[in-house]
C-alpha cells in the first residue's frame, strides 16, 4: 500500500508540473532566498502546480539573505516563498496561506569527536555558527554567541576550522551536501532535530484575490489528501526547472 501510495503520489506530480512548464496568461513573481536548498526545491515543486491550479504560472525571483522578505514586504515581489508562520509579526505587509508546504528539522552539527548536541539548552556557552537570513536559526540563537554567515560552504569552513563549536542545518540538506562534499566523517550530526516547525507560502497583502483563490483551492486539497500527497512526492521527484531569477 505505501508503495502504491508514492507511485500515485509521484505520478500526480508530475502531471501537474509538467503541464506548469508552460506560459501561463498570468504570471507572478514569488521571493525566496538565494541559497540552493531541497527545502527551496520542495517549495517551488508543490507550489508551481497550485498556482497553475488557480491560473498562474509562478517565476522565483532568488535574493540574497533576508533581502527576500524585505522585496516581498515591499509589494516588489507577490510575495514569499516559504518561510516559518512567525515572520508575519516582523513583516506584516505578508499574509500567510494557512496550510503548510513543508515543515523543516533543525539539526546541530559538531567537529568529530566533539559531543552530539540533540537540544538546544546544549548550545548555550557555545559558538554558533549559522546561515543568514533563515529565520528559525536567527531565532534559536538569540542572546547566543553567533557567526552569521552567507553561504553554506562557509557554514562548514567555519566550524571545521575551529572559529565556532557548533553550527545549525536544516535535515533536509544535511546528507546530501556532506555526501557531496565527503565530510561525512569529519562531523558530528545530532540523533534528534533541536526543533522542528511547519512551512508557509506569503502572499503580499496587495494581492487580495490571489490569497482567495490560494486558500481555496489549498483548502480542498488538504481536505482531499492531496495536498499532503503533493508535499511528500517533492522531497524525492525531480520536478521540471522553474524560471527562477538571482538578483
């Protein structure tokens, strides 16, 4: 059954976003940050065929850091891609679709042969290393000693050269970058995430009717089972390339 479940999973997806590859009537420009992340991939997958759903085709328009949130505040993009739900206290221009796309696992990561941190009282006294503009790593180290940095390659550097004791990493993108890079033994990664939370799609406040017919239509699949369907076959079908911007 779980195998007939995830064929037909990823059979719908890929209906749907090999019919959102084409040139849509409307099109709307989304924010997101500029790091290349499975969470970003994720994202683009469910939402390209929701948008298509309700007649639009969607362009990702990549910023650097949290630049993203700031355009999509402003009204100069339609709005986020997706973030967690506290962002609307800090920007309240964004209004959050109510139904979640994805959900992210914050993970420690130590030098080998340092201790495994699996909590986040763990971390205090020590240095942190985490990347900019992601929100929740912002928030779990406030008050904390922290290096920010702007890429994840930096991320690594930093902790493997000793400038800090521990750094934070979504799960999502933890095996398959230290895979890529052979660090795999060079590093410790926590048995258990240090917190998880659910993410949203932001539309822009100006774009009333867009909100509607999202939260319609998102409404109907999680009624359905398809929307949470839809956001398990992303994480592991290669969607067809979206027409993404870096700004």
């Amino acid at each position: 059954m779980k195998y007939i479940r995830s064929f037909i999973a990823s059979l719908t997806l890929c209906l749907l976003l090999l019919t959102s590859c084409v040139t849509w009537a409307e099109d709307i420009n989304i924010a997101t940050f500029s790091l290349d992340t499975l969470q970003v991939d994720n994202a683009i997958a469910v939402m390209t065929p929701i948008y298509k759903r309700i007649g639009y085709g969607m362009s990702v328009i990549r910023f650097p850091g949290k630049r993203s949130l700031v355009e999509a505040n402003s009204g100069t993009t339609g709005g986020e891609l997706v973030r967690i739900a506290s962002i609307e206290d800090s920007y309240p221009n964004l209004v959050r679709i109510p139904y979640a796309i994805g959900s992210v696992r914050v993970m420690a990561m130590t030098q080998r042969g340092q201790p495994a941190i699996n909590e986040r009282s763990s971390m205090v006294g020590k240095r942190v290393g985490i990347l900019r503009g992601v929100e929740i790593f912002d928030i779990l180290t406030k008050s904390m000693k922290r290096e920010v940095v702007n890429s994840i390659s930096s991320l690594l550097e930093i902790l493997l050269n000793g400038r800090v004791d521990v750094i934070l990493f979504s799960e999502s993108d933890i095996t398959r970058y230290l895979t890529d890079n052979n660090l795999t033994e060079r590093v410790t990664v926590g048995e258990q995430a240090i917190l998880e939370m659910p993410l949203y799609h932001f539309v822009h406040k100006s774009s009333s009717d867009i909100t509607k017919k999202l939260s319609r239509e998102m409404k109907m699949m999680k009624e359905s089972g398809e929307l949470e369907l839809l956001v398990e076959s992303a994480h592991s079908y290669k969607h067809c390339t979206s027409n993404v911007v870096s700004n």
